[in-house]
C-alpha cells in the first residue's frame, strides 16, 4: 500500500513530468498572453464605439447570416457524403477521401484564387460560370431591378468561400461520427423491416445527433474565422460583403487599430462559445450512444 | 422449417461453401463452431445481411434467398445487443410492428404483452445506457420478436453475461421459443448452452456444417 504512491513518483520521472508541463504550459502562455494583450489594448468605451458603429453592425449581422447558411448546407453535403465514406467500398475511394481534404490542406489565398478563376476563366457551352448565374438569376432584376444577380464580389461568394472549407471540416466530423456507430444498427434495422434510407433516417441519424451538432458548429466556426477566400473571392466592400474577419482587415487599413482589436475581441468570445458548446455537447458524440452498441450495458 | 441447400456465401476474402442444413418448424437448433468458422456470417446470411452466392434459403414454403431482410419475417438478435441508443425500451419493442405498418393500438398491446412475457415493465421507459446486460439481452429479444416473425436468429445471445445471468436469459429463451411457437436458430461455441437448448444441434467446421 505504502509503495504505491512511490511507483508513480519516482525521482527519475521528475525531468520527464516537468519536462511535458513546461512545453505544455509554454503554449498555454502563449495562447493567454494574446488574450491578454488584445483584451490590455482596448477600452470599454472603444469596444462600446466600434460595436455601435453602423458598417461594423452590418458586419456583424452579415456574419451571422453568412456563417448559419454556410452552416447549414455544410451538414446537407456532409451527411450524405460522410456516411457514403464510412459505410461504402467504391472505386476510387481513397482518391474521393484525399479529394475532399484538399480544403483542408490549401493555403487559403489560393482557394480564393481558384473560386475566382472557376467562375470568371472556365467555358461551359460558351459561357463562364458566373454569366450563367447571372442569366438564370436575372428573374430577379424585373423584381428588384437595383440587384444584379452573380456570385462573385457579392454575399453568394462569402458563402460559397466560407462553405468550400467548412465542408470539408464538416465531413471529417460526420465521417468519424457514422465510424463510430456499428453499422450492426442498420443491419438489425434492416431485419425490422426498414429499408437503406429508413435505417439511416429512423435509427443512425438519430443516433449521431451530436455529431451533426458538431459538425454543424465546427462548420459555423471555420466560416467565421475564414478570410483569405472571402477577400479574394467577395472581396471587402464595406456594407456589401465585409463579414468579421474582413472588417479586422479593413480597421487596419484605415489605421483604426482600436476598433480592430474590438472586433477582434468580439470574435474570439464568439468562438469561445463555440468551443465550450462543442466541449459540453459535441465531445460525447455517438460515444454516448455506445449504450445502442452493447457496450453501455452496464449494471 | 428452415432450409439451406448447398448455400455459398462470400464475405471478403473468407468463403463458406455448399452449407446444408434444416431446423424442423418450432424447432430449436443451435450451430455450433469455433471463433472464425463463420457462424456469424452463415447467420447473417439466413438474415439476409450477406449476399448468398449460390444455393437457397427456404423458410416454410417459401424460397427466401433473394428477399429483403425485412421481409423474411426473421427477428434478430446481434451479439452484441445493439441496442438503439436515442430509443426508450417502449420504442424498440414497438420498432418493428411500426415499420410494418400496425396500428397505435395494436403496437401498445404488443409493446405490452411482451415486456410482461420477458420481464420488462419496469424498464419500458428507459433507454439503453445504463441497462444491465441480462436487461439489454431481454430487450434485443423482444425487438426481434415483436412484429412476430417466424423466425429468430440468435447470435451468441449469452456472450458477456455472467453466470446467474446466463442461466436466467437461456430459461428465458426456451420458454419465450415454446410461448412463440417460433423456429430458432441460435449460434455459440458453448456445449453447453447447446445440451441445455438445442432440439436439433449442428457443427460448422472446414467451412461445411454437420449434425453434431
């Protein structure tokens, strides 16, 4: 009894412990002392300014819009695609697998750049991409005749260059969320008399809620911090297209360094909320549901 | 009756050939065989989770190799329980009939009468985690009963119960199999499960089942 505590206190592991807490805690400074310079740096009376100013308000509020719709049709793409990579042998399916971490790994700038060649530099049956948006949207001209439809350097543009990256983290989540539900809960479901799409509506979805949850805030978040894409593809006209991340880039410019910083501030709170909602809800994931797998059948 | 006639199935790389065998109607059998001879894939084969690459499967009258799983009318039992976790007790034993379409009414009554038959009442409101293993063992029985199939298939249904557990599941299983009239089949490596159940026993050894 008394050796115990000896064992796992010996001299020599000292080195190693402290060794690990002092790497460890040196990131940890690091990351506090951003924190705590940006939060030294500004008043209340700046972040009050910046927040009652009127481009920084439509920033904001065009954030918000931008990041929920990007969002949403992240989890509508994967779902689908995540089970299709959990569940499903095809051919060329580590191909489709490295396809979709390209996102992920591309310096943003050039996915920008990319979205903007896409649209502007390729035919397809004598138009580019974005003329025949334009053609099959101008509907909307005979109702509103101040907008011109199109994607590029407008709020479609934010979305979709926000949406090109959160996907991609979006799948990953959903991916890993479907492997850790045993796909025995689809067979025994097949056997009730369900078919593909009722198991997967009636008995899996249901139980990788969470990970829907996640992956949908991871995606909000990621669309938050996005810029590079944004900049290049929808650029930063203020009132138009400027989100958060682009009206940092903007207060800079024009040298206002505390409003910069106020906004800034303002998007490190939104995504610390992000990350106790995805730590409290979203790191139980389908763990919680191991109970459906045998395993939580504990007295 | 259950039938196999010379049924070939593929899983992978691993293969089972030319498997025969037939479990009279309300019947208990129990398959027999190491880990790895492929019980579970035969299993899932009969349950119409494996594709049979040649030969038939006959439940009744009826040729069933190319049916959907549903539509069998085989209740299963995983090994591992594989409970639904978002699903209160109530839902599972409800599950099936509602897939097939029966009425609120009639869903109750079932629901009803057999979480009185397995021992159940008490837990119709709870959901998986936190039920014991005899208590989930009891559940999956049900669900797989429940839309009354003429069949049941069992997959090592005694695997990680302790021994006071394992004696009161199997009790429970033969009089639930003579209540239902249902034809089972039930897999395990255990002798002894096997002595206490089986009406008619087999071995699946070298990929080829034999009356054991």
């Amino acid at each position: 009894m008394e050796e115990e505590p000896k064992r796992h206190r010996t001299r020599s592991d000292g080195p190693f412990f402290y060794g690990l807490v002092a790497i460890a805690g040196a990131y940890l400074l690091l990351i506090v002392s951003l924190l705590a310079a940006d939060a030294q740096y500004v008043t209340f009376a700046s972040i009050g300014e910046a927040l009652g100013n009127a481009d920084i308000q439509d920033s904001i509020r065009l954030t918000l819009v931008t990041c929920t719709v990007t969002a949403i049709l992240s989890m509508v793409v994967a779902v689908p695609t995540g089970y299709l990579l959990s569940r499903f042998r095809f051919p060329g399916k580590r191909l489709v697998d490295a396809l979709l971490d390209i996102p992920i790994l591309l310096p943003p700038l050039v996915i920008g750049l990319s979205l903007l060649i896409l649209f502007h530099q390729v035919p397809i049956l004598g138009r580019t991409i974005e003329e025949w948006v334009a053609f099959a949207f101008q509907w909307i001209t005979w109702l509103r005749p101040d907008i011109r439809p199109g994607v590029t350097f407008k709020v479609p543009a934010v979305i979709l260059a926000q949406f090109t990256v959160s996907c991609a983290f979006a799948v990953r989540t959903m991916k890993t969320t479907f492997d850790q539900i045993h796909p025995r809960h689809e067979d025994v479901a097949l056997t009730l008399g369900c078919n593909r799409s009722q198991a997967f509506w009636l008995v899996l979805l249901p139980q990788a809620w969470r990970g829907v949850f996640t992956g949908a805030t991871l995606a909000w978040a990621r669309a938050l911090g996005e810029f590079g894409p944004i900049l290049v593809f929808a650029g930063a006209t203020r009132g138009r297209t400027e989100v958060l991340s682009t009206t940092v880039f903007l207060e800079i410019n024009i040298g206002n360094l505390q409003g910069a910083v106020a906004v800034s501030l303002l998007m490190i709170l939104l995504a610390l909320v992000v990350i106790l909602i995805v730590r409290t809800v979203g790191e139980k994931t389908v763990l919680g549901t191991a109970a459906g797998q045998g395993g939580g059948m504990h007295a | 009756m259950l039938e196999l006639r010379a049924v070939r199935v593929q899983a992978g790389s691993f293969e089972l050939r030319d498997l025969s065998l037939q479990v009279p109607r309300g019947a208990y059998g129990v398959l027999m065989g190491k880990t790895g001879s492929g019980k579970t894939t035969l299993l899932e084969a009969v349950c119409g989770l494996k594709r049979v690459v040649s030969g038939s499967i006959h439940l009744g009258e009826e040729d069933i190799t190319s049916c959907r799983p549903g539509d069998r009318g085989i209740g299963f039992v995983p090994q591992d329980t594989v409970l639904f976790g978002n699903m209160t007790v109530r839902r599972h034993l409800g599950f099936g009939p509602e897939i097939h379409g029966w009425s609120r009414q009639a869903i109750d009554a079932r629901c009803n009468e057999l979480a009185e038959d397995l021992g159940i009442t008490h837990l119709l409101d709870r959901k998986p985690l936190g039920l014991s293993g005899g208590e989930g063992k009891r559940v999956a029985l049900g669900r797989a009963l429940a839309a009354r199939p003429r069949m049941l298939c069992l997959d090592e249904p005694f695997s990680a119960l302790d021994e006071d557990t394992h004696a009161e599941i199997c009790d429970l299983l033969k009089r639930i199999q003579q209540v239902h009239h249902v034809t089972t089949l039930h897999i395990t490596h255990s002798r002894r499960e096997a002595e206490r159940l089986a009406d008619v026993r087999f071995r699946l050894e070298n990929g080829a089942v034999q009356a054991a």
